[in-house]
C-alpha cells in the first residue's frame, strides 16, 4: 500500500488506483477489498460496480 494526496476525487473516496491498468475506484469500503483483491487483482476483471466515473470536463 501507498499512501497519498489527494488523488484528484478526493470527494469521492476512499479512491483506490490499480496500475499498471490505470482503473480507479472510488467510494471504495473496506468490504469492498476483498472483491477488488479477487477479481480485479487476481482474475483480471475489474469490479465495474466500483468504477470510478470521472466527470465531464
């Protein structure tokens, strides 16, 4: 774990990043870990409920 700054949605958060994919997560609850953990990190599929959903600029 690393921890930071904000990472841009800081209202949003917690924020979780996953790299190398680049796929953010926000709102993320510590119930939330163990499926990110799971399907993100070991299966390779993003939890897409979690998705962050970065505004229109």
């Amino acid at each position: 774990m690393t921890s930071s700054g904000c990472l841009g949605p800081c209202f949003d958060g917690p924020s979780v990043v996953v790299y190398p994919d680049g796929v953010w997560y926000g709102g993320v609850a510590e119930s939330d870990v163990d499926e990110i953990v799971v399907s993100h990190l070991t299966g390779g599929e993003p939890v897409e409920r979690l998705v962050y959903d970065w505004p229109d600029d």
